[in-house]
C-alpha cells in the first residue's frame, strides 16, 4: 500500500473589488480560489467580490502556513503591497 503524498500548503493574497487585501492559507490553491469566486469562501470576500490573486507562496506545512498568513495579516497595507509587487509563487 502506498502513502498519498501530502498536500501542498500556500499562503497567498487577493486584492477585492473595493481594494482591500485578504490574506489566506490552503492546502488547494486553485480549489480556494474558485470557491473565494464563486462567493462560498470568506464572509470577508463573500461581500466584496471579484477578487483577484495578487500573490501567493509555498509553505513548508500546514503550521508553517498559518503562522505565514498570521505574520502577514500583521503588516502593514504599505508592506502588503510591496510583497504583492513581487511576481506571484516568488520569495
């Protein structure tokens, strides 16, 4: 028998209509994202939609992507956007 390979987390970042930023972390980017769009995701962004991915990046692990998203939910909106200004999957 073999093991499933263990899921992929990320922690990534979607600016919404009204120009905030959301900040979350998945182990299925592409499954979050289309239910972020489809108004099922986050009351935050249910609310504010359409959101679009501005950035995203790799975690080691589940832990590692919820203490990412929580040291990112701490930024500034200044610093936010200068991480955004890097090319989306990039450190």
């Amino acid at each position: 028998m073999s093991e499933a390979a263990p899921a992929a987390w990320t922690v990534y970042m979607l600016r919404c209509r009204d120009g905030t930023l959301y900040t979350g972390a998945t182990n299925n980017l592409e499954r979050r994202l289309a239910t972020h769009g489809r108004g099922k995701g986050a009351a935050y962004t249910r609310a504010r939609l359409p959101v679009v991915l501005v950035w995203s990046e790799p975690a080691e692990d589940r832990g590692a992507a919820l203490r990412r998203e929580a040291a990112i939910k701490r930024l500034t909106r200044a610093d936010k956007l200068r991480l955004c200004s890097r090319r989306p999957g990039r450190r």
